[in-house]
C-alpha cells in the first residue's frame, strides 16, 4: 500500500514536472543549435545549423542603436529581433525589441502568446501596464523612467505610452525565440476578411456604424 502511494505521489510530481518544462521554449541539449533558416525540417522551432559550419556572425546583430520611425498613427513603433534575424537565438528561448515613441506616442494594448517581457526604459518617460485575465482584470500600471523595467507576465494585454514632453526608448527582453505579437486594434478591427459588424457591435455594446469607423482606421 505505502509503495502504490509513493508510486502515485512519484507519477503526480513527473506529470507536473515535464508540464512545467513544455510551457516554454525547450532547454537546449547541446552548447547551441543555430538555426538552420534554409532546412526544409519543420520542428517546434528551426533544425541545428551544423556546429562546424556556425560563426561568430550566427551569434550577433548590429543596429539597435538605430532609431525608429515613428510616423505612423501609434506614434510608436517595434524593431524586433528574433530568431529570423539572429539564429542563435534557436532554442534558448530568448529574443529582444527595440520600441521607439514620439511624444504623446502609444504602443497600443498588445500580448506575446509565447512569451514574458521585461521592458527597460533607456530614454524618455513612459507610462506602462498590464490587465490580469477574468475574472479580475485587474490593471497594473507604474510610471518608467531610464534604468527602470516593467514586466507583462506572458499572454497578459500590456501597453506604453510616452508622457514626457521628448522621444522615448526601451528595450524589451522577451522569453522566446519567437514571441509573437497580437495587437488588439489590429486583430479585432482589421482582421482579413473582418469580423462581422454585428458580433463586435454586441461585443462592444456600440452600433455597427460606429464600428465600421473604427473598421475603417484598420
Ligand atoms: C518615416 O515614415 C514616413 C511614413 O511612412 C515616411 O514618409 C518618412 O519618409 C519616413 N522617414 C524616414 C526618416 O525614413
């Protein structure tokens, strides 16, 4: 009986364990699998890049001194480096972005599916949040200024805004070679073909003309 019982408490902790383990990027088996961008191999994330053949250049990207351009209706805009620019990323689950604001800019309410972010302000003042999921939705929000970070734990709708009276930086660390990015507005406004006036109406509690407005933007 107590061998049945450590035998159970022995499968409960493996099950949770290996959960844990594939709730993100897989740990690397090897010093590094750069990836092979041009291998026709589909895995959960890019086939290793023979070690003979990886350099230094496999490993590093130059350019994030390079600002933005932020003329368009945000006011803000992204440069991201993922594992398409730097293969070396493959596996360690980790990637970065730049994030570049005129003043008054926003980066609108947005969420990474695979990954937490860690944004550090370099210049400028930013106001940041994130809402916690249902039922609290809950809002965080903390005013950001050069050498502080902020966090928007990993599939939390998380947004900037630049308050002060110049341009602003960041730099945000993400927990994924690939992070991906849904932007609010964007996926529900402006979606290919668009979601019928009528479903975001009710969802909106507006009436579809003031929806096919906002349509419009997108
Ligand atoms: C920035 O983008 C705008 C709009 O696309 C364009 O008109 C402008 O020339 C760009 N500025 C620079 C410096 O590239």
């Amino acid at each position: 009986m107590a061998a049945r019982i450590l035998l159970l408490a022995a499968l409960v902790i493996s099950i949770t364990c290996s959960d844990i383990a594939f709730a993100f990027d897989p740990s690397p088996l090897q010093d590094f699998c750069v990836a092979d961008l041009q291998k026709p191999v589909l895995v959960n994330g890019y086939a290793c890049k023979d070690p003979k053949l990886v350099k230094a250049e496999d490993f590093y990207f130059s350019g994030l001194n390079r600002e933005g351009n932020t003329s368009n209706p945000f006011g803000s805009i992204a440069t991201r480096i993922t594992v398409t620019q730097v293969p070396g990323f493959n596996t360690l689950g980790i990637s970065i972005a730049r994030a570049d604001f005129a003043p008054g800019g926003v980066n609108p309410p947005h969420f990474h599916p695979r990954a937490t972010e860690i944004l550090t302000v370099l210049k400028g003042t930013l106001e940041a949040g994130f809402v916690t999921s249902n039922p609290e939705n809950r809002l965080f929000t903390k005013v950001l200024r050069p050498g502080d970070l902020f966090v928007a734990p990993k599939g939390m709708i998380h947004f900037q805004k630049n308050i002060g009276r110049g341009k602003a930086v960041a730099l945000a660390s993400l927990g994924s070679q690939n992070p991906g990015v849904v932007t609010v507005p964007n996926t529900v406004f402006g979606s290919h073909p668009r979601i019928s006036t009528d479903i975001l109406a009710k969802a909106f509690q507006v009436d579809q003309f003031r929806i096919q407005q906002i349509q419009k933007n997108f």
